[in-house]
C-alpha cells in the first residue's frame, strides 16, 4: 500500500525496488532513528490492539507496558533511544489505554493488522490492491471505521481527499469491495463511515485522534474516487511506454527517499536538462 | 571597478588623517569607504616612522582576515621595493600626507624586509590568537595547564554532545533521581532530538547559566528565584493548582443547578454554558476542568469579554457579578498554570543543562583543554589578578600600537582585553617617554554576528570611553567619519539613505541619533541604478490532485521558481551586453529551497554559477558516488550501492546496463556483474578496487581511484569544476582521520557520516560564475550588480527563540507563544527586537554589495507580505520616487530608482509592450556594435578605459599625457560650477596641487586651454551657468521600425531658450582631428542622445559635440553625421 504512495510521489521508487530489485541496507551501526521509534512504539499498540481485540485484559495499563517492554528490547544496545523513548511510550500507553477503552463502547468486533485485497483487471492481467489496515472497527451500527496509528504527523485531508496520501481511502475501498480475512472468517463488505488517524507522540497531549473530515463526499464516495483513480493509474502504466519518471511531484522535487542517489537526483536537479527517465 | 577614478581631495584628506599613526583614532567607516585598506595603511606609516613591528598588535575578527590584512601590508610593502624614487614619494606622500625623502624612501624600501625577519614578526591575529599566546607565556599566573590545547569548534561540540549524552543516560537509568525527573519532565515537552537542541542552545549560554547559578548560589536555589519570578510556589504542582480549580471554586457545584436554572432564560450563549456545567458534572480529571473553563474562556482561553448576555447580566446581577469574579480567579488560576509549566520546564532543563556543563569544565581541566570562551575569560582574569601585575608590565613592554579592524563584531568582553592593554597607554606605561596609540574601525551598522557574540552597542559605547581616556592634548584623539564609498554609485547609496533615513528605522542601525551618516560616491563613479521587481505571487491555486502526479510533468510553478527563472532570464541579458557573470551577486538571507532553485535556474539558463558556497560533504553528489562505492566493496550484498556507483561517472553504465544487470537476476548484483560478460571491463576494474581497498589506507585508496584511474577527471568532466572542492575537502578529511584513528575504510565512513562536515567554497576568489550566498557569507565582498532575492521574509531572525533571557539573568525554556507568562513576553520582545534590528543591518550590508546596480525582488505568499521586511522598508522609501519602466527581459515594468533625476522622457508604453510581446531577446541584444551604449552600464567618463583596453598599450612614458587627461577632465567637470571671473584663479591653485609633476608652463597651457574652451562662443551656453554635468538620461528611440532602449549619462548638458547642448568627454590619445577618425561608436552614443532630447525639446535644436581632453579640443558633430550615425546603429 504504501507503494501506491511512492507509485504516485517518486515512480522511480517503484521502478529500482520492484523492478531492479535494489534494496536499501543499513549501515551496520547506525543508531535508531525516528523511523525506528515509529516502529517500536506503532509495534507495541498494534500488538494491544490484536491481542486484546476481543476483550480487555484486567490491567490494560500494566498489559500494555509489557508489550512495550517487549518491543524495546531489541534497542538494549541503545540506552540513549531508550531513555528518550520510554518515558514517551509510557505517557502514549496510559492515553492510549483510556482512549481505546472508551472508543470500544461503540464497537462491534475489533480487528488489527488485518490484510485485505482487491483485484481487477488491467489490461490482460489482473491487478491486485492488498494492504494491511492498523486498526478496522465494525461499528455497532455495522458500517466500518478505519483507523492508522501514527508516531509522526497524521495526513491532512486534503493530502487524503486529492490522493496525496491514498491508504486510507483506498483500504475503505477494500472494504467494500475486496476480500479482508480476518480471525473470525472474511469480513463481510461494507459502508465505511470513519477515517481517522491517531498520533501518538506522548507529548502534550499524549495522544490524539484526527478523524477525517471530508470537505467533499463521505468516507464511502472517496472511498470509490480512490479506487477509480488507482484503476485509471495503474492502466496507464500498463502501458509500456509509459516512463518511471522520479521525483514528479514538485512538493518532492529536491529529495525523496533511498532512490535518490541512484537516480543522481542532484546531478540533474541542479545541471538540469536531462531527461531522466529510468527506462 | 577598474576604471581610474578621481578621489577628491577631501577624502583622501581623511584617509590620511586616519592613517597619521601619531594620533589614536576611531573611524567610524561606511560599508565600501576603505576602511581596510586604511587600517593597513596605518600599519605602514607605524612601520614608516621606525616602529618596531614586534610593537604593533593588529586584531582581526576572522584568521582569514588576519591573513588578508597580513598580506596586504606585505604586497604594499614588497611592491615600494621595486618603485622608482618618484613614484615611492608620491606614495609615502598619498599615505602620510608628508613628502619623502631620500631617508625616507631607503626606510620604505627596508620595511618589506625587517617586517618578515623581526623575531614575532607584525602581529596580525585574532583576539583568540591573542590570548592563546599569552596564555601559552604565563600559565602559572593565568592558572591555565602548562601545555594546554585549544579545543576546536568541531571537538567542543563532540565533547558536549559525548557529555550530554552521559546525563541523560544517567538520567534514564535512575528515574527517581534529579536528572530522571528532569529528563521525565521534559521529555513530555520536547521530542527527543528537540530536548537536545535545546540543551545545545543552553551550553552555548553557558556564560549566563554559570553566573546565573553562581550568583543564586546553585542549582537548586537558582531554580528557586525561578519560581518567585514566575510567580508560583515552589511546592506547586500540576496536580496542586488543577485542583484549586473546583476546591476554591466561587461557585461551588452545589450552587450550579441555580445557576443553570438562572441561564435558561437566556439566549444561545447563555444555554452553551448550561452544556459545559453539565459535562463538567459527569466528568473527571483534565476534562471536567476543561468544560467548566468554556464558560468563562475562549477556545483559546482568553477570558470571554461578555461572560453572559446583556438579559443575564441585568436580570441576574448577582449571578454577573460572581461569574465575572469567578472568571478572574480561574483566569489567574490558568496564568499559574503557564507560569509552572515554565518553571518545571526550565527547571528540568537547567538541572541537566548545568550537570553538563559543570562536566564540561571539569573534563576539560583534567585533559588541559581550553576552548574559544575560556581563552578570553583566563586572559581576563590573568588581567584582574594582583599577582599579575608584571604580566602587565612585560606587555606593556610590548605593545605600544593596537589597532582593531571590524571593531563592531568585537564582544563586550574582548573589548575589556582591549581596553586592560591599553590602559596603560594613558598612564605613561612602562616607558613614558614612547609615543602610543589605539586605532580601532569599524562598522556598528555591519554588524551581523550576534549569534557570535558581537555587541553592536558596544562600538559607540567604547568609543565614548576611549575618547575620554585618549583626548588629551598630550596623547591626541580624533573620531573620524568616512562617508565616502569607493565601491558603489550614487544611486544605489542614494537607496541605502533614504531606507534608513526614518527614525524608526535607523535607530536599529545605528547608535547615532543623528541617523545614519550620509552615504557618498566618488564624483566619477558610475552612478547606478536600483531596481524594483514586482512580487511573484502565487497563481490562483489549483489543488493539487495527487492522483496525477505521476503524468504532470507541467506541474505548476512556484513563484520561487519562477523568481529563480527570471534572476537566469536577467543575468542571461545583461551578460549578452558585456556583463561578466563574475560581476553578479546574488543574496539570500538563508540557504533553502529559493536559494537552491536560483542555482538550478542559473544552471538550466547556461549562466556559469558557482555552486552553494557551503555545503554538508557527505550530500555532495560526487562524495556520495566515493562513499558507495566504499559501501559496495565493504559489502558486496550492498546491491543498491553497487548500482550508485556503476551510474556514477566512475563507471559510467547508463540505465539501459543497469537495467539488463538488475532485471531478472537470481543472485546478488555483483554475481550478477561477475557473471555478464559484457560486463568483464566493470567487473574487473571492481575487483582491482576491491584488492586496492584491502591493501591500501582510506585516503591512499581514494588517492588512487580519483588520481591514478582518472576517477577525479571522470567527475569533472560529468559535474563540473566545483565538485573539486568537494573532493579536495575529502581527501583531507581522510588524511586527517587516518592521523587520529586506525586507518579503516569502514572506520572512515562510518565516522565521516556521523561528523557532517561542511565544506565551505571561497567566493572572494572566484571564478567568472555568479556567486549565489547569503549576506553573511558575502561580508566584505563586492560585485558590480547585486540582487537580493530573499526578501519578504518576516523580520526576525531565523527562528523563534527557544531560550528567554530574563531581565534577572534567568533563563526560560520556552515553547509556543501562547504558553509564554508576563516575563517571559517581555523578554521574547527583547529578542524580537534585537532579532529585528540585526534583520535591518543585514539589510544594509546587501545593499551595500552591490557597486552600481541593485535589484530588489523576491516572492510573496499566499498572504500579503509580513510587516517590515526588506521588500517592503526598500519598496516604502523608495517607490515615490520610482519611475516604472520597461523591464530589461520585457516582462512588464519594473521600477528604478535614480538619486539624481533623470531627464522625464515619456516611456512609450505600446513600445514596451511589443518588446514584452516578443518573448524572446529583443533583436537589438545580439546586435555588437551597439553595445556600447544601450548596455544597461551607463556610458560615463570613466569608460574610456574601456577603450584603453581596447587599444595598444600605452607605454609608460605617456603618464604624463594621462595625467594631463585626468587633470582636463576633472578641470572641465569642475570650473563651470565656479563664477567666470573666480574660473582662472582656481585652475591654477587646482594644477599647482595635483599637477606637481607638471612644470609651470605646461600646467599654465592646460589651464589656458580649458579656459578658452570654456569660453568657446560656439559652445558657450555649454558652460553657463544652470547647465549640468553628468546628466542620467534614460529613453526610447524608435528608428527603423526598431525601439531601443537608450540608457546613460549626458558629461554636459545645457538647456537654452532656443536650444539644448549636449557634449560627451572623451580621453582619446592622440585625439582625433578629424570627423572621420572619431570612433563610430561616439557618434552613434550621442545621436542616441540626441534622438531622447529631439523627444522631449520637440521644439529646440540639439547641438552635440564631443570635448577631447587631451588636446582639449571641442569638436561639434554635425547633424548630418549624427543622423547617418543613428541610422547605421538600427542597421547594423
């Protein structure tokens, strides 16, 4: 899923990791950085989420700590990452605790970490949309709610609404469309009637919940608009002439992500004129 | 600014004066009026009069500049070796006033040579250097390690961060303790790396935490005058005050069914009131206060002005009268809320800020380390101790002269170092019979370096102090004033005094209440032009639809990419005129994206352009190619880097190779590489560098890839010559790590990322490329055309401030605006002022770059432009007196800005509208011959250099004949403005004292001929009075279907009844006799002129003639000939 995003931000991306199949490695000893709290912190609510889905433990507190404890293991060999870190998480967890306990009052079933695709034609071949959702709630009014946890910056609506930021409206697509295994068999489609994010910084506050607000249609229109534009995408890259061009979007023109270097962004970012096109 | 010019009298006067090493002084200089060069001077006339250069302590701000000044006495020094005897006096005599003499001349000509052997040598050297040497002779008194090292910038700030670290891990290790509650507390405040800024930005106050600390008498008492400054109690907690919320509530919950029934008659606002006393019932905690707040408080908790409606208030006056109590008690209540959170999160942060820095101290004690800070505060109290008083005699024995260049970047406590040296100067000193001065120059409305301590307030302040101590009549005093600048045009000096002519403005420049001291050009500087562009603004936005990135290869532009485009459009124009890109200086207040694209611009437009004058190494592309192909030999599984470094210009392998090695492989890319035997070059080109990385130290590799297999060639070739910087500063970062660590390939990189070195380019020897910086780094630089491009930044400084300094001495650790208490507010406007003020003296040193032409424009927002930034302070003093004109790219009008006025020719707007129309460069650009006069250079006197240059050589037995030139000229520009009758006595005092090395005859025959000449019947009206030299003159001319813009300066002009005169020196040598010999280009530049005038006299004749000066001649251009002159310039 978040291939879509790169699909739309840097082809490139696309092109080098799937294509060429290049992989990024680490350096051997770097430290943590912000995208590694993101996964240990993201990490241990996901594992709340999941394992607590169908009911609370008697400590949801004390429950959640240990998960967390868990999941910061593997940073023993950073203390500094920890001693930053902990405090964070543990503010995160105490919010997290009273947020989702008063969130559940509302909630039929609870799903985390769940995996749903969707597949269509393009072309001659058939395309498939798979994406793993943080947090799916089957409301008691039986619509769908779909929640991401975030450690960083929650997406705007409008990066939702005009496909900047795609995961969302596009897991609803699934949703009502696609096929989304769960413990307790498939779920079955239907109406999305929430998209939120929920950052989890441990700041002031602790945690906080962003539903999207959409300035135009429901969850379900945009749900539909997404997919519809995801179609016309991916049929155009079907086409063999179509180039992976990198860095398109002007928002990212001057770095993206790991691709970078081996598009020699800079080279031609600054002595311009080449076409660049990675095919 | 090669072109001769004439410097009047009184200026060098004061030069002179300011170089009278007898005297001490304080020059008070303008940006561009010499102060250097006179700093240098005086060290020479020390020299001169027999001072011992061991004598003379010269401060610098910058090692660079102390080198630059070093070196400019030694080149003066060297070339009087080589000079003439009469040269030699005429150049003691420029720099002392005095005439030389044969003692005198032999003297100058041994100075080069005792100045180099003196044991210590001339001093030149930062106060740094200073202090280190002191240090390094008297550590027992100066209680400094007898060997100690000076700890460099880079060491300190790993040493701080190694030490900051340590706190905080023992900080997480015990939670309970001072440093875990501490780092708890904050933590909640500040994302990790945010907290570590901003325990950085304490330890650079480490001057003001230590004396904070010391004079409350520790941590934790320091901590207590905190609270009493912020107005809360020590043991106040969060908890504690959320609870005085409901526990001394003036309406208790049992009354709030009353008060709920007495809302219920009101309207909408009233009844909300009724919802938030409901669920602040049901709640608990945070929340339940919340809610209660929403009747007494805005969303942004400013007390609400009307707590009920007009019907409650009167209806139910008691109940207005105890919510509006109520609401001033919970209001106090949330302004202690801020005022604790401030004082726990400062608290927190200088508890771990002051561990570090007490560990700071104490290690650098134990290793014998002193940094920057320590060498000016043990030299200070080396000063201060009694038992140093012999240290004070020996230097006393030492110094007689300092002089101090750049004063106004000199920090109060330097100046106290200063001021401790000197003192005894006054005294008599150690040897009372020696004559001693101080020298000090300086610029208060240049200085720019606060973050480095500098103190503009300081200069004036000193200066007062000095003058008190030093104007005696037995010592002697001057303050000196230099207005004149030898770097720009009166135009663009004209712009600098208008823009800080206001009060309000200047007083952020200058101490003086007078306001900013006038600003004078040379007489025969070319005069310049300021130039206004509109504002890019944002077209109406589109929204952006994410879903067609991937095809919108015309994604819209921004307006800095737009502005960067048409800078490129610009430059690109007047380079086709005969501007040299190296004559283009472009400034930014900061580097960022507009920085960046108006490189790019400048590139994609073919300008030549030096590339970012700085740079982080490890982000330069061809040192990133050097590091993958590092990590692909360490790591062949490192398929990703293996792919760099294959794109690289190393190996070259387009995307097509790459692609047929990548696609579809089974292994990893080196297998992969190994295996195609297309690829047998590559592959074993790589495996020769995988043996040479095994054998060879990290820079002998990197020596030999760029050096022996050509890597270094194959770079440039690809990226241009700037990546040689780049690759330079990398091969010594490996040298230099090699002499520290175990040489290792892994070890290099690893550390070479985690060090981010910067390598900075040196812009003052530049290349011939437009230099793109911002106004810090361009201090001191100069460049014919100078446009500032970042300017509708909020004035201010970079960010907001994170550290508060209370008027106490206090720190405080501050957050959003909104979480700031009283104190706080007060000490964040002190800031912003200061931030403001120094935003204002930037701006005057980038108007001040630029030696005749300046362009101000820049990008406006989606909103309108913040208040006071450079746009607007450069628009609002100047845009009254802007004429729109056509832009020089055809693209609308821009507005210039002339001092002097220029003559009101009617600007043909359909004419400007087909030049826009055309899109492309007007023709009349391409067009050679032309050159000369619709350059946007104005023509002037002083261009005939440029016709010297184009002509052989004039030997050098022709000075005389120059002279002659010089002396006509200035005699012909200057007598007209006198009465007739005063006309002859005046020439002959003016020859006797600029012509000494004429003989009598021949200065009396100059000054007969220019008196005739004025005289001329013919061209009497010329010289009348009401006519004028050196008229501005800009204007259209359409002939032949053509419109050409026609820029300059008219040397003479007069406007009679019945005709207007117009007449252009001419410094030719031999001049011209004849019509026929008279460059084709004179003509052409006068019918131009004559063609504007035609314009706007439709009724008078125009006469023109050309003045030859060096047969002081005059010679009347026909009209015939003009009009064949300006028809052959439209053919051409």
């Amino acid at each position: 899923m978040t291939a879509v995003e790169d699909w739309l931000r840097d082809p490139y991306t696309i092109y080098a990791r799937y294509v060429l199949k290049l992989q990024p490695l680490d350096a051997v000893d770097t430290p943590p950085g912000a995208r590694d709290r993101g996964t240990v912190i993201h990490g241990a609510i996901g594992d709340y989420t999941a394992q607590f889905a169908a009911e609370l433990p008697a400590d949801p507190s004390q429950a959640l700590r240990k998960l967390g404890d868990k999941r910061f293991a593997p940073l023993g060999d950073f203390p500094e990452a920890r001693a930053f870190w902990w405090p964070r998480f543990l503010r995160i967890a105490q919010w997290f605790v009273s947020w989702d306990a008063a969130r559940r009052d509302g909630i039929e079933t609870l799903h985390a970490e769940i995996r749903g695709e969707l597949k269509f034609p393009v072309g001659k071949r058939e395309f498939t949309l798979s994406a793993i959702a943080d947090r799916i709630e089957r409301r008691k009014d039986g619509s769908y709610a779909i929640i991401d946890y975030k450690t960083g910056a929650a997406r705007t609506e409008k990066q939702v609404r005009t496909g900047l930021a795609p995961q969302l409206t596009l897991e609803a697509a699934i949703l009502r469309a696609g096929k989304v295994e769960s413990k307790l068999g498939n779920l079955a489609p239907g109406s999305v009637s929430e998209i939120a994010y929920v950052t989890l910084k441990g700041g002031e506050p602790a945690g906080k919940q962003l539903s999207v607000d959409f300035k135009e249609g429901t969850p379900d229109t945009q749900a539909d608009h997404a997919l519809g534009k995801l179609k016309a995408l991916a049929a155009q890259f079907e086409d063999p002439a179509t180039p992976y061009l990198s860095l398109v979007h002007p928002m990212w023109r001057n770095h993206y992500g790991d691709y970078d270097h081996l598009a020699r962004v800079k080279e031609w970012s600054l002595s311009g004129g080449d076409e660049e096109d990675g095919e | 600014m090669s072109a001769p010019r004439t410097i009047p009298d009184h200026v060098l006067d004061v030069q002179v004066s300011a170089a009278d090493p007898d005297v001490s002084a304080f020059v008070s200089a303008n940006a561009g009026s010499g102060k250097t060069y006179v700093l240098a001077q005086r060290v020479i006339n020390l020299l001169l009069r027999g001072v011992d250069p061991a004598k003379i302590l010269c401060i610098t701000f910058t090692k660079a500049a102390a080198a630059n000044m070093a070196n400019e006495v030694f080149k003066r020094l060297a070339d009087w070796t080589k000079l003439d005897d009469k040269t030699l006096d005429d150049r003691i005599r420029r720099s002392t006033g005095g005439s030389g003499d044969a003692a005198k001349r032999a003297r100058a000509r041994r100075l080069f040579a005792s100045a180099l052997e003196t044991p210590g040598g001339l001093k030149v050297q930062t106060i740094h250097a200073f202090c280190t040497r002191l240090l390094h002779q008297f550590p027992f008194e100066a209680n400094v390690a007898a060997r100690f090292t000076v700890l460099d910038e880079a060491t300190t700030t790993q040493l701080l961060d190694e030490l900051t670290t340590d706190v905080l891990l023992e900080a997480s290790a015990e939670p309970e303790g001072a440093f875990g509650k501490a780092l708890a507390a904050a933590i909640v405040i500040a994302a990790d790396q945010t907290f570590k800024d901003v325990i950085g930005d304490a330890i650079a106050e480490r001057d003001a935490i230590e004396a904070w600390i010391a004079r409350a008498g520790g941590v934790e008492q320091a901590i207590g005058e905190l609270s009493a400054t912020f107005g809360v109690a020590p043991d106040d907690t969060k908890e504690s005050l959320e609870q005085e919320f409901f526990s001394h509530s003036l309406i208790p919950e049992s009354e709030w069914p009353a008060l709920i029934e007495a809302l219920e008659s009101g309207s909408k606002a009233d009844t909300n009131h009724i919802d938030a006393l409901t669920a602040a019932r049901s709640a608990s905690g945070r929340d339940r206060i919340d809610s209660y707040l929403r009747i007494f408080c805005t969303a942004e908790l400013e007390p609400r002005k009307n707590i009920v409606t007009k019907k409650i208030a009167e209806g139910h006056p008691q109940w207005f009268d105890r919510l509006k109590a109520e609401q001033g008690r919970v209001c106090a209540l949330l302004a202690r809320e801020r005022a604790l959170a401030a004082r726990d999160r400062t608290a927190a942060l200088i508890t771990i800020a002051a561990e570090v820095i007490a560990r700071y101290a104490r290690e650098k004690e134990r290793r014998g380390l002193l940094d920057y800070d320590d060498l000016i505060d043990k030299t200070l109290a080396l000063f201060g101790r009694s038992s140093a008083a012999w240290v004070l005699y020996k230097l006393d024995l030492g110094i007689d002269h300092v002089l101090i260049d750049e004063a106004q970047d000199t920090s109060p406590k330097q100046w106290d170092i200063v001021e401790t040296i000197v003192s005894e100067f006054t005294q008599g000193g150690a040897r009372p019979n020696v004559r001693r001065t101080v020298f000090a120059v300086g610029d208060e409305k240049q200085s720019i370096f606060s973050f480095q301590g500098a103190a503009p307030l300081e200069f004036d302040a000193r200066r007062r102090l000095f003058e008190r101590q030093f104007d005696t009549p037995e010592l002697g005093w001057k303050y000196l004033r230099f207005h004149h600048s030898f770097r720009s045009g009166q135009n663009v000096l004209g712009s600098v005094d208008r823009v800080f002519s206001g009060s309000a403005v200047f007083a952020s420049v200058t101490t003086d209440a007078a306001g900013v001291p006038p600003h004078e050009a040379l007489p025969n500087a070319a005069p310049g032009l300021v130039e206004l562009w509109p504002l890019i603004a944002p077209a109406d936005k589109k929204e952006m639809e994410g879903w067609d990135a991937p095809f919108d290869t015309e994604s819209e532009e921004s307006p800095r990419v737009q502005l960067a485009r048409r800078i490129a459009a610009n430059v690109k124009i007047w380079m086709a005129h005969g501007l040299k890109a190296g004559d283009v200086l472009v400034l930014v207040r900061q580097r960022g994206p507009l920085f960046e694209a108006i490189i790019r611009a400048l590139k994609n437009a073919g300008v030549p352009v030096a590339g970012a004058d700085r740079l982080v190494l490890t982000e330069h592309i061809a040192v990133m190619d050097l590091m993958a192909l590092a990590d692909a030999l360490l790591l062949p599984d490192d398929d990703l880097a293996l792919a760099c470094v294959l794109k690289s210009p190393l190996f070259g392998l387009s995307e097509e190779q790459l692609f047929d090695l990548a696609w579809n492989r089974k292994s990893s890319l080196r297998i992969s590489l190994h295996a195609n035997a297309d690829f047998a070059a590559t592959n074993s080109a790589l495996e020769d560098l995988a043996k040479a990385a095994r054998d060879m130290t990290p820079f002998g590799f990197f020596a030999h890839v760029l050096g022996a297999l050509r890597g270094r060639a194959k770079i440039l070739a690809r990226l241009g010559p700037e990546a040689n910087d780049a690759l330079d500063e990398f091969l010594n970062l490996a040298l230099d790590y090699e002499t520290r660590e175990t040489p290792s390939l892994q070890g290099f990189l690893a550390w070479l990322r985690a060090a981010r070195s910067e390598v900075r380019r040196d812009m003052e020897l530049a290349r011939d490329e437009v230099r793109v910086m911002t106004v810090h780094g361009a201090k001191g630089l100069e460049a014919n055309t100078v446009i500032l491009a970042d300017t509708t930044t909020p004035p201010g400084g970079p960010r907001d401030p994170r550290l508060l300094k209370l008027a106490n001495g206090a720190l405080a650790w501050a957050t959003a605006r909104a979480a700031d208490i009283r104190v706080m507010t007060e000490a964040r406007e002190r800031s912003q002022q200061d931030a403001r003020d120094e935003y204002r003296r930037l701006l005057y040193v980038a108007m001040t770059r630029a030696a005749e032409r300046l362009i101000i424009c820049g990008v406006q927002g989606a909103r309108k432009i913040p208040d006071g930034c450079w746009y607007q302070l450069v628009g609002d003093a100047l845009s009254a007196d802007c004429k729109s004109e056509p832009a020089d790219d055809g693209d609308g009008e821009v507005l210039r800005f002339r001092k002097r006025e220029a003559l009101p020719v009617e600007i043909r707007k359909d004419a400007a509208a087909k030049v826009a129309k055309a899109a492309t460069l007007p023709a009349w650009l391409t067009r050679d011959a032309a050159a000369d006069v619709a350059a946007p250079r104005t023509v002037t006197p002083s261009s005939a250099a440029d016709d010297d240059a184009a002509r052989p050589f004039v030997a050098a037995g022709n000075a005389m004949a120059l002279l002659r030139g010089t002396l006509v000229h200035r005699l012909m520009q200057s007598l007209p403005d006198i009465p007739p009758e005063l006309r002859a006595k005046a020439a002959a005092d003016y020859l006797a004292r600029r012509g000494k090395d004429l003989d009598q005859a021949q200065r009396d025959a100059i000054a007969e001929q220019v008196l005739r000449l004025l005289d001329d019947v013919r061209f009497g009206g010329l010289f009348l009075p009401g006519s004028r030299a050196e008229v501005p003159i800009v204007g259209w001319v359409e002939t032949g279907g053509k419109t050409i813009r026609v820029s300059g300066q008219i040397d003479r002009l007069a406007v009679t009844p019945s005709s207007v005169l117009i007449a252009d020196y001419k410094t030719n040598r031999p001049a011209p006799g004849r019509i026929e010999d008279v460059p084709p280009g004179y003509l052409r530049q006068l019918a131009l002129y004559r063609a504007v005038l035609t314009k706007l006299y439709p009724k008078k004749s125009v006469t023109a003639a050309l003045i030859w000066t060096e047969a002081t001649e005059i010679m009347e251009i026909s009209s015939t000939a003009l009009d064949a002159a300006l028809a052959g310039n439209t053919l051409a």
